[in-house]
C-alpha cells in the first residue's frame, strides 16, 4: 500500500505540470485507495479485461458495445475515473489498431464513447462536491443538496450524452434506445461514490491526505493548453450539427471569449456593489438559462423562416446569455455578509432550494418549462 500511494502521488505530481484534467482523472480514485489500499490496483486489471471486451464486442468497429459492458465501464470509472480511462483508452486502441478510425464519424463516435465511459464522476464532482465535512446544520443541509443535484444532473448528463451518439456517428444506434437505463445506473453509482466519499471523509481522514497529492493551481502555460484542447473538442463535435461556416466560427469564438477573458482582463474590471444579486448560481442557474435560452430562441426563431438556419445561428445566439452572465460575474463585488447567514435568511434558502430542486426534476423529467409562461 505504501509503494502504491507513493506511485499515485508521483503520478499525480507529474501530471500536473500537463494537464489538469489528466490530474483530475488520476485523483479520482483516492477515496478506495484510503479505504482499501493497494487492493484498489485490482480494477486496473478488470479495466483492461473490459476494454479489450468491449472492441471485440463490436468487433473493433466505432459502435457502442454491448449494454452490460458500457455499465460495467462506468461503475469501475465512477469510483476511479484512471481505470475507467484506462478501458476506454483500450477500446480506442482496438479500433484504430483494427483500422474502423478512417472518418470524422467514426473518430467522434469513439470520442463519444470514451466521455461515456469514464467522465460520469467528473461530471458529479463539477456539479457538487462529492465530498464534505459536516460539522453543523446548514453544512448537513447543503451535503443532502449534494446527493440530490449530482444524482439527478449526473444522469441528466449521460442520458444526453448517450444521446448525442446519433449525431456523432451519422447513423442512428440501438444503444439510444436505452440511454434512461444508462443514466438510471450512472445516478445510482454515483449515489454509492459519495456515500463512500463520506466513509473516507470520517473514518479514513489519514488515510486521505496519504494519497492525496500537493497541487499547485494551473500556471498561464497549461490554461493555454488546455483552452485550445477544449477548443477543438468543442469544434469537433459541434460541426456534425452545425457545419463548418461562419456561424461556427463565431460560436466558437464567443465560446472561448470566457475564459480568455479570465486568463486576461477579468480580474481588473471595477467592482459594483450589488450586481451580484442578478447572477444566478447553482441549480438555479439550470432553471434560469432555459428560460433566458427560450426568450433569446425565440428571437432568433422570428428572424429566420428557414429552419437549418435558425440552427446555425441558434448556435450563435445561445452562447449570448453565458457571456451576459460570465461578465456580470467579472463586475460583480462580493458581498461583505451573506443573506444565508441568519435564520430567516437560511429558511428561505431552504425553501427556495427545494422548489428549485422541483424545477430542476421538471427539466430532467423532459418537461417544457417556458410552456408556463
């Protein structure tokens, strides 16, 4: 065990002078590593098994494999996203290796497939943190918020996902037919991964800051880097829908204005009290943007009689409410005192949440929420 923890916190060392991402992936894992120690090693094997399965599944052809293989891939990632990387680097190399790689449909599709596998846990843990130390009410409070929102969102997410392989692959793939099945079993195991985050957090808390790595924050060099891996992701899997032209050009440049903004300038925008009551945050930044979405589509909508291309600047114009939102937060001065912080105000934060919760399940449930207006 020793020899193992050491390994992963020179690898998580290493990793982080490249990528965050990759570090992210590696760190993953650290809740089983203090709970069984070097017996963790064990799904690194069985990830390798159920790669080298899933490519003869489809023969080394870009499909999805079979069912029970995708679910088998995603529970391993969910509790340590470095195995679920290494099956999904396995099935990419059996298909390239097979030569099945030969198209940008082909190359997506894979591309695809390997989010599937072994994202689902990232995903968890850019929603909420998945994990807490409680030591008071309203922290208990918000670790309950934590369950119910990457649950909920975390399946949302990979039913989407799941999903969108159509579009990637050209073609229209039996596996879409059970995308609710997938994401029901990535919410459920995700349950379990925070319920063994907590296990860690209270009954292995040595054991956590033995594997756990000393990070730096990322230097300019690797933002750089990783903006334009993003960004040609993004580019990657947009065109399919939206084709190479103008409108893609300009989606991807408000796209990255963001974080290149934050890289930049932001920090040195002057500071307005009291802007930061109108950003939303949170679950209610879901609910917020599909109704700000809906107003700024429905405008796009009435300015093009041509549906492919409302589509194309469609692409264009959603991307205006995140930019709104992202510069509000540039401007914004912090609070001196937070509203939560007495008890009306945690009643109504209580309050609020719940119903947020409520809406948020309407959005999942495929319910149109701008019908209510």
């Amino acid at each position: 065990t020793e020899h193992s923890d050491m390994a992963f916190v020179g690898l998580s060392n290493w990793a982080n002078k490249f990528s965050p991402l990759l570090l992210r992936t590696i760190q993953d894992g650290n809740t089983l590593r203090a709970i069984f120690g070097s017996w963790t090693l064990a799904l690194i094997p069985i990830a390798l098994g159920l790669g080298l399965s899933s490519s003869i599944d489809v023969s080394g052809n870009a499909l999805p494999p079979a069912i029970g293989i995708i679910i088998a891939i995603m529970a391993i990632a969910i509790f340590d996203a470095f195995a679920g990387f290494t099956a999904a680097a396995i099935f990419f190399l059996g298909v390239f290796i097979t030569g099945h790689m030969g198209s940008r449909h082909e190359l997506l599709t894979v591309a695809g497939l390997m989010v599937i596998f072994f994202a689902p846990a990232l995903l968890a843990s850019a929603v909420r943190p998945l994990r807490r130390l409680v030591s008071n009410g309203e922290e208990g409070w918000e670790r309950i918020t934590d369950y119910a929102l990457a649950i909920l969102l975390t399946g949302w997410a990979v039913e989407k996902m799941v999903n969108a392989l159509n579009g990637l692959a050209s073609v229209q793939l039996a596996i879409t037919y059970q995308a609710t099945t997938i994401a029901i079993w990535s919410a459920v195991l995700v349950g379990v991964r925070i319920a063994l985050e907590d296990v860690s957090t209270y009954h292995y808390p040595v054991r956590l800051q033995a594997v756990t790595a000393q990070l730096q924050d990322p230097d300019q060099y690797q933002k750089i880097v990783s903006l334009i891996i993003k960004t040609f992701i993004f580019v990657m899997l947009a065109t399919p829908f939206v084709g190479f032209n103008i409108q893609l050009i300009l989606g991807t440049a408000l796209f990255v204005f963001p974080s290149i903004a934050n890289m930049t300038f932001a920090k040195k925008l002057p500071k307005i009290p009291n802007i930061h009551w109108l950003i939303p945050k949170g679950a209610f930044k879901i609910v917020a943007m599909v109704f700000v979405g809906f107003v700024f589509s429905n405008w796009v909508q009435g300015q093009f009689s041509n549906p492919q291309t409302f589509l194309k600047w469609s692409f264009v114009v959603l991307t205006f409410p995140g930019i709104f939102f992202a510069i509000l937060g540039w401007i914004a001065k912090a609070p001196e005192k937070s509203w939560r912080e007495n008890k009306n105000g945690q009643i109504a934060y209580r309050i609020l949440g719940v119903l947020i919760f409520l809406l948020v399940v309407q959005i999942v449930r495929g319910v149109d929420l701008t019908s209510w207006l």
